[in-house]
C-alpha cells in the first residue's frame, strides 16, 4: 500500500478547516491542520516542518477574522515558498518542491481567482471550500506528480506515459514542449498538463468526446464493453483524475484495423459496423447517438461544450476561445443551444465573431 | 537508388504554406471561413514520416457560401440558412522520379484515394434537410486487376460522380424529383488536398477569392500539385498518340488506356 501522505492545511477559522479535513480524509490522505502565524514565524514554521507535510493548502484570506495573526497575502506565502523550493534565502530553503492548494470559503471564489490572473501561476489548483472536499484524487495525484517530476532523471514516457514508438504518433509540438518544461520546476509541467493538455480537448479526448468518435452512444448496451476496449489509448501519465483517451492513438487505430478507413470520415453506423465485425460480442448492443435539432451528419466528431449532446463539427458553432497551443481543438455548441442560449454567460460566453454572424441567419429564417 | 522528385517534404512544405494563405483569408474581410486547418497542420507536423511514401487524410469546412450565387429553387431558399461544403480528401503517394511517368496514387484495401464534396443547406428546422454530394474517386480494381465494382460501365482511371453514397446511404433521404442514377463517371485528372481546396475556392466562392486565387504565390502552390500528378497524367494521354515525342521519358505502360476506362 502506498504511503499515506499529508497536507498541512492553514486557516484562520478552525471550524471550516475541520469541515474540510472530515470529508477529505481517508486511508491514503491526512490533513493536518494549523492556525496562521506571522509572517517571520510562518516560514519558519514550515521550513522546520518540512517533513512532516508532502503539500500545502492554504485559505485564501488568512486574516479573515477578528484574531488572525496574518501580516501577508496568501499569495505572497505561495511565493515565497516557490522561491525557497528553488533557492535558499538567509540560508535556509526547503529540500523538495510540493504543490500548494488556494481554497477559499467565499462563493463565487474560483471566478475572482481566475479574475485575478497575476497570482494563476503560484498554485496548482484552487477551490472553493465545498468543491474542496470531492478533490481527494486530484490531491494525491498532485503528490505523485511532484514526486515522478522531482526525480532528476524522469523521461517522457514517466511523464505521459507513453513509449517512445507511441510519442511519435502525437502532436511534434506537444512533446517538444513538455521536454523544454521538463527542464524547469515540477509545478511549472503541473500546470501546464492541467491547463493545456488535460482538461482542454485536442490531444485527449475525454469520454463524451470518445463515445462521439466512435459513433456510440453512451447509454448503449455495450458501450462499457466498447469503452474497456479502448484502454490501451488512454493516458496513463502523471495528474490523472479522469479517464482521457490520445485521440490520435484512436485514429491510427482506426485505419490499422478497419480497411485504412478515417474514422472522421464515416458515420456513426459505418463506425458501429466496424465495431461490430471486430467486436463480435458487442454485435447489437451499440447505438448511434441521437441527431441534435438542425443538426444533419452523422459523422459525430465533437460534443456541445454546453449540452454535451454529441455533434459533427459541421453541425455546431464555434465558442470564442483562445486556444494556445496547435494540439488544442475548438469546443462547439449546437444549434439548439447557440439559438436558445440556455447556458450563455455561465458554460460559454461568445462565439467567434464569424459565427455570431451565421447564427443570425437562422433567425431570418425562421422568423416566418 | 535515384533521387526522388516528389517526396513528402515538399509536398507538406507545398500544403503548409497554403494552410497559411487560407488562414489569412479566414482573416480578411472576404467572410470565408475554413475550418479544419490546424488538425491538417499538425498531420503535416508528424515526425517519422516515410519520404517516398506518405499518407493524408484530411476533412475541411467551407463556411459561407453564397447561396444567391447558386441556382436554387425559391421555395427550397426559403428554409435554407447557410450552405457550408464539407471536403474530405484521402490518399496515400508514392513519390517518383521526374523522368518516370506514372501514376503516383497508391489505392488497395489499404489506401482508398477519394475526394468529397458535400453541399449542406442548412436549416434551422429538422424537418428537410438539403445535400448535394459529388466525388472524385479512383476506380477500385480486384486482386486480378480486371474487375471492379460496376462492371460494364466504363470507369476512367479518374473519374468525378455526382451523388452515390454520400446521399443515399440514409435511408431518409428526400430525393424531390431527381433521379439520382450512378452515371455518368466523368473522366477528371486525379486531385491532391491543394488541387482540392483550389477546386472549391474557384468553383464556389468565385470572384470571392479571387485576391488569393489570382496571387503569384498561389498560383505557384498550385502548380506544384499539378506537376506532380496532372503532369504524369497529361503526358501518359498525348503519349498514347504521339508515343516517339516522349522517348526520353520511361511511361508507364498502362497509365493512359486506364485514364480512359479502356484497362
């Protein structure tokens, strides 16, 4: 069994932090929990206490109440330890990098954060308190990382997971830029796979975007089977939380073993036949999801970011997004969801200029 | 081994720099949009790619489409919101030196060449929807190189087809009064993912493009494609009739017998 690892975990209402620490709990994750000190005992707090905690949480108000003793910023102590984990001040600094949380009781929180961008890169995850709670994986995945990136000579494949022969087939910028990173600190790789590979489509698909790419439906009979199928596409590197398939491993799977046919190019049912044929097991138990409203191809590709119905890219519209990196795809809504706005200004704000355009003329049309 | 003239490099090189051209129209004030660019970019990106033998597959979005340009029945107009193309093209080459005139597309179980073009008018309604569906296929032979699929009809090597699969592989399609049959198969010199693009910029955009399309820097990638692959093609026909004009050049033997559907 794995060692069981810590956080130390400051805040200046003790109350919340034992709400926290009873739900986080568990077999592999202890929080130990401390009130703020002032800023000079602060740091020597922690440099004392170095090995007996493998992460940090810190509240993002540690003079909240009436009796803090903080003197500084959450954001200023995150610094300050980033600094020490690279270079010793007064002589003293820590001997390992390790992941710092921001959390914070106030709603509405993780929007002024991200508002807030000049502190984005201090912390690897921040979280309201109650959205905390559920992050247990996300934690002891954050510790693992540390520890595969804090090995001075980790590789590629200790990172992504994938062997050199499979490196190859993914995107030449993605591995080339995770080899520039691999020179610098651990959180600057975690936060660049969090940001710009995990949780952005492109490289990896997650399950609805799996499901649409095979043509299945998700509530299909098989669909487990089929998914279970589909492991030895899926990442298998560092900061898993939530499955996530290599799209381009699926491609070239694909066109391995059906005729040398595009999956991109075939509709759900010539997708579901080849599945079928190869997967005789699941013969029957695989069906095509449901067409969206005005939607007319059937050669599924992308789901609506909003709705998370399963689309062709020539069915939806595109979301204003930057996307900054070539293995980035663009997220799209379908029609249903651009003309109803159902979630504008919470999952979505604007489309492309272009697109705002075209979706005027669905109105022209229908205005009859 | 002697040296190729047509090897991946070049050819990639050749359809970056269109990719680039065409992201500057998705820029410009022309309000053509083309999606579909940046995953063909990163196709072009991958390391480890055979010289002499190289695949693509690719599938763009043509936004924007005039629709007044086009013949459309009014009571059909009214419903249609937009038309938008959907190319798909792919296919598989082997590179070749210049003094040997062949056919450079490689097509088995493996490698099926097509080029296709598919019209969406889009509605905002599910009730109709509108396609339309052209093909630019390369003729599927058997093992023994004799037979292929619709045998008796003529089959150029080549050949562009209205309608087919794309259209009738739904069940529920609505066909109006059209009867849409599998002929004619109209003989057409072979199309690369530039000539494609080159195809539906100047048959559907027009006057549009025409900043882009009228360019020296354009004109230039596109005479590349047709070097390599309407090059071969062109010489093998005019040397089916004026065979002692080409004796410098190897040919191969059959390319032109099969161009015309006699092979």
């Amino acid at each position: 069994m794995p060692k069981k690892v810590t956080y130390l975990y400051f805040d200046d209402l003790e109350e919340a932090a034992n709400a926290v620490k009873d739900n986080l709990e568990s077999k592999s994750l202890a929080i130990m929990i401390q009130r703020e000190l002032p800023w000079k005992d602060m740091i020597s707090y922690l440099l004392d206490h170095e090995s007996s905690f493998d992460g940090l949480i810190l509240d993002w108000r540690l003079d909240g109440e009436d009796d803090s003793n903080a003197d500084f910023s959450s954001e200023a102590l995150a610094q300050q330890c980033r600094r020490l984990q690279v270079d010793k001040i007064n002589g003293r600094g820590f001997t390992k990098s390790f992941p710092i949380i921001l959390c914070s009781a106030q709603p509405g929180f993780k929007t002024i954060h991200e508002r807030d961008t000049t502190s984005e890169d201090l912390f690897d995850g921040a979280f309201e308190k109650s959205d905390l709670e559920d992050q247990e994986v996300f934690l002891l995945s954050l510790i693992n990382a540390y520890k595969v990136l804090s090995e001075p000579k980790k590789s590629m494949q200790d990172i992504i997971g994938l062997s050199e022969e499979e490196q190859i087939k993914i995107d030449n910028s993605l591995t080339r830029k995770i080899s520039e990173i691999n020179e610098k600190q651990p959180h600057e790789m975690v936060q660049f796979l969090l940001k710009e590979v995990l949780n952005k489509k492109g490289a990896l698909v997650d399950i609805t975007n799996l499901a649409a790419r095979l043509g299945v439906s998700v509530k299909s009979e098989g669909w487990e089977e089929l998914k279970k199928e589909m492991d030895a596409f899926k990442y298998k590197g560092i900061l898993l939380n939530d499955e996530r398939w290599w799209a381009n491993l699926i491609n070239e799977f694909w066109t391995n073993n059906f005729e040398g046919t595009t999956l991109k190019f075939l509709t759900a049912k010539e997708r579901i036949g080849f599945l079928e044929k190869k997967y005789i097991n699941l013969k029957g138990k695989l069906d095509e999801p449901k067409l969206s409203n005005g939607a007319e191809s059937k050669e599924f590709w992308t789901v609506c970011f909003a709705s998370g119905n399963p689309i062709a890219e020539i069915d939806g519209f595109i979301v204003d997004k930057h996307l900054h990196y070539s293995w980035q795809e663009r997220e799209y809504i379908c029609l249903d969801e651009a003309m109803n706005e159902t979630s504008r200004g919470e999952i979505w704000d604007s489309l492309l200029p272009y697109e705002e355009e075209r979706l005027k003329s669905y109105f022209e049309d229908t205005s009859d | 081994m002697a040296k190729l003239e047509y090897r991946a490099a070049d050819v990639f090189n050749n359809i970056s720099r269109l990719i680039d051209h065409l992201k500057g129209l998705n820029k410009s004030k022309t309000n053509i949009q083309i999606e579909g660019l940046d995953e063909l970019h990163t196709q072009l990106n991958k390391k480890g790619v055979k010289q002499d033998f190289w695949k693509l597959s690719t599938k763009l979005i043509f936004k924007n489409i005039n629709k007044n340009d086009l013949n459309i029945p009014e009571e059909i107009l009214q419903n249609v919101s937009e038309i938008i193309l959907e190319m798909k093209v792919s296919l598989t080459e082997k590179g070749y030196e210049c003094g040997n005139i062949c056919d450079s597309i490689d097509q088995n179980e493996r490698n099926q060449y097509g080029v296709q073009l598919i019209t969406y008018g889009k509605t905002s309604k599910d009730i109709a929807n509108y396609k339309m569906s052209w093909h630019l296929d390369k003729h599927i032979r058997s093992v023994d190189e004799n037979e292929g699929r619709g045998k008796g009809f003529v089959h150029p090597e080549y050949h562009f087809n209205m309608g087919g699969f794309a259209l009738t592989k739904e069940n529920n399609f609505n066909f109006g009064s059209v009867l849409l049959i599998d002929t004619p198969r109209i003989m057409h010199p072979p199309l690369d993912i530039v000539l494609s693009i080159d195809f539906v910029l100047r048959n559907f955009y027009g006057i549009r493009v025409k900043n882009l399309t009228y360019s020296s820097q354009y004109k230039q990638i596109i005479s590349k494609s047709k070097n390599r692959l309407w090059r071969p093609y062109y010489i093998s026909l005019a040397n089916h009739w004026e065979n002692p004009r080409f004796n410098n050049l190897s040919i191969q033997k059959d390319y032109s017998e099969k161009i015309f559907g006699d092979a």
